[in-house]
C-alpha cells in the first residue's frame, strides 16, 4: 500500500487556482489551472507524514503527470532541500511516470543561503525542473 492510498487531496478535481500554504505563513505556491486539469493536492509534512520530516505540499498533475513537490520555508535552505529530496524518494514509487518538479518558496533567506554548495548543487542537478522563488511562485500548471 503507498503513502498516497489513504490520503485526501486536499483540492477539487479540476480546481482552477491551487493555493499551497501553511497557516501563519506569508511563502505561498500558486497553481493556475486554466485548463482545468486533473489535479491532486496532499499535505506531505504532519499529514501524510506524521512523524517525519518532509516537504509542505504534493501538488500532481494527473493530466500531464507532474508532480511538484513544494516546500515553503523561512530561512533554513539546506533543510529545505533535504526535505524535497526526501519526500520525492518516500514517493517515488508511487509516481512512476511522472515528472519530478521542484518549488522552494522562502520569505527570510540571506544571500548566503542561495549560494550555499548544497543550493547550488541541487539548482544544476535538478536544471529546469526547479524552481526557487521569494514569498511566492506563481505558475501555469
């Protein structure tokens, strides 16, 4: 049984904006889904993940088949990026077929943190397929 079995989206089938937040925050990923595609929404950290470090949010394309693992973040950006590696091998698995896509949205990041060897290493590993951003990523989906 995977990860995924027992949980809830948390959005409609074909919502057309996918808002990703955690209470109290100000980083937001938002999912603009003109063509009303098939989407799927989980809560990854406390939810799915009850005892684990994790990334914030699961967004799936089911359409395309895209999975965007997202994590929104004060200033930590090494565990960031620990958290989406981990989180895209708990459920891999399950997302045979997809693509892997990447969004770190941070509010309290200091430039040291962006040019930290991990940083880097994760933005060139992963190219196109990562996207980082300041308070808020705002995307076509």
């Amino acid at each position: 049984m995977g990860l995924l079995d027992g949980a809830q989206s948390i959005c409609e089938l074909h919502q057309k904006i996918i808002v990703s937040r955690d209470n109290g925050s100000e980083c937001k990923h938002v999912a603009i889904n003109d063509q009303l595609k098939c989407m799927r929404q989980y809560k990854l950290d406390g939810e799915v993940f009850k005892n684990e470090k994790s990334c914030d949010f699961l967004l799936l394309n089911d359409t395309d088949k895209d999975a965007y693992f997202i994590e929104l973040k004060g200033r930590h950006i090494e565990l960031a990026i620990y958290q989406l590696e981990e989180s895209f091998n708990r459920v891999r698995p399950e997302l045979a077929g997809y693509n892997d896509l990447y969004r770190l949205v941070a509010s309290k990041v200091k430039s040291h943190g962006v040019q930290s060897s991990i940083f880097r290493k994760f933005k060139i590993k992963k190219g196109k397929r990562f996207k980082y951003g300041v308070t808020v990523i705002e995307e076509n989906v």
